[in-house]
C-alpha cells in the first residue's frame, strides 16, 4: 500500500483526536455525522490523487499499512467519542446525556474509556477476521451492566451506544482490509 494515500486522513485524525470539537447547540448529531463522513471522503480522495507522487519503496517496507493502521486506531478510539456522543445526541432518539442522569465525572470518564477500549478491541478483532468474538464483547458489558439495565431507559442509552461503538469499529476494520489488500 502507498504510504501517500493515507497521509490526509490520518492528518486529520490526528488533528481531530488532539482537537476534538464538542457537539454544542448549534451542531448536533445527525450534521455531526455528516461532516464527518464528507472529510472522511475527501481525505481519502486527496490520498487518492497523492498516491501516485510517492516514490516506489523497496520491499519489505509497509509504512502504508502501518500508517493506515496507527489512522484506524486512532480514529477509532480518539475520534470515535465525539461521533458516538452524536449519535446519542439525534433528535430523533432523544436520549439523555450521561451528565443529566447525575454521573460524576469519574464515571463519565470511566465510560469514555471503556468505550475506546471496546473499539480497539472490536477494530482488532475485525482485522483478524474473528468477527464472532465481537459479540463476547456485549456479553461482557452486559453482565457488567446487569443490574443497571433494569431501567429501560439507561438500557436503551447503553445499547445504542454499544452497538454505534461497535458499528463504527467494524466498518473501520472492513474499509482497512479492503485497504490492505
């Protein structure tokens, strides 16, 4: 793979996962999500037209699937956050923000990491094309949760959030073996 094709989008990635611009009133989850997707597309048409500049490097050099790899983590875990609060921010789920249910700031941040844990951890699985251990990965924070999903409401917040955290790591997987191939 052409190192050049992944440099915009990983510079990005990195600006957005040292940056990460909060959901505030005026941008909320579904025009999150769609700016989102359009620099997601012009990174990777910008790399498109790049690729062809890089010059040749020997074999046995995979500075393009490193590179696409050290993108997809971070992307994933970093920026990952700030496109899951937004999907639990669309009007049209009216789900309530962790910091309305009275959670300290402890527990929010406790959350945040589970969270880029469990999208590292199903990124990896889906590289390894293990994608039935991916469903261990909701067992385990079921069970965790057990107690907690009594109430329909945190039972909702918690599911969506998890399968929108796994849904985005698998399309990152699947979009980096295309990739790689």
């Amino acid at each position: 793979m052409n190192p050049l094709f992944v440099v915009p989008l990983l510079v990005y990635t990195l600006a957005a996962a040292l940056w990460p611009a909060q959901v505030d009133g005026r941008r909320r989850g579904a025009s999150v999500l769609l700016v989102e997707v359009a620099i997601v597309i012009v990174a990777l048409t910008i790399g498109t037209f790049l690729a062809p500049l890089a010059v040749p490097l020997p074999k046995g050099l995979f500075w393009g699937r490193i590179g696409l790899l050290a993108t997809g983590y971070l992307y994933v875990c970093g920026r990952g956050m700030i496109l899951i609060r937004a999907v639990l921010e669309l009007p049209t789920l009216q789900m309530r923000r962790d910091e309305d249910r009275t959670a300290g700031a402890i527990e929010i941040s406790r959350g945040r990491a589970i969270g880029a844990l469990e999208r590292a951890l199903a990124l990896t699985l889906v590289l390894l094309g293990e994608y039935t251990a991916i469903g261990w990965i909701i067992a385990a924070k079921s069970l965790a949760r057990f107690r907690a999903l009594e109430d329909r409401e945190f039972a909702e917040y918690f599911l969506i959030g998890t399968l929108a955290s796994l849904l985005l790591a698998l399309g990152a997987g699947i979009g980096m073996r295309i990739l790689m191939r």
